[in-house]
C-alpha cells in the first residue's frame, strides 16, 4: 500500500512540474504546447515503467510467498 501511495505521490509531483514547465515563458524555450507534449511522453514512459517495476515486484513477492 505504501508503494502504491508513493508512485501516487510521484505522478502528482511530475504533473505539478509539467505544468510549471509549460507555464515558462521564455522566447529560447519551444513553444509550451510543445514542451508539453515532450515531458507528457516522458511522464508516459515513466508511468509504464514504474508500473512494469510495481507488477514485477508484486509477482516476485507473491513467488517467494510460496
């Protein structure tokens, strides 16, 4: 349960940070749209990851339970 608490909290601290990065301003940064669809897809990969990561340790725990 904790673990599923801390990926929660992760994914809610990447979201806060997309916005942030998607609110800058700066004329050198690509457009937001841009920059969103960017950490988006890598918000996308990591939450694939992490998922696989979870799924496999929960396999892994339920194995050396028996």
């Amino acid at each position: 349960m904790l673990r599923v608490q801390f990926l929660h909290e992760q994914d809610t601290d990447l979201t806060r940070q997309i916005d942030a990065l998607a609110a800058e301003t700066d004329p050198v940064l690509p457009s937001k749209d841009f920059t969103r669809s960017i950490v988006e897809e890598e918000l996308r990969e990591f939450r694939r990851v992490i998922s696989a990561r979870f799924a496999r340790s929960i396999i892994d725990g339920c194995l050396l339970d028996h």
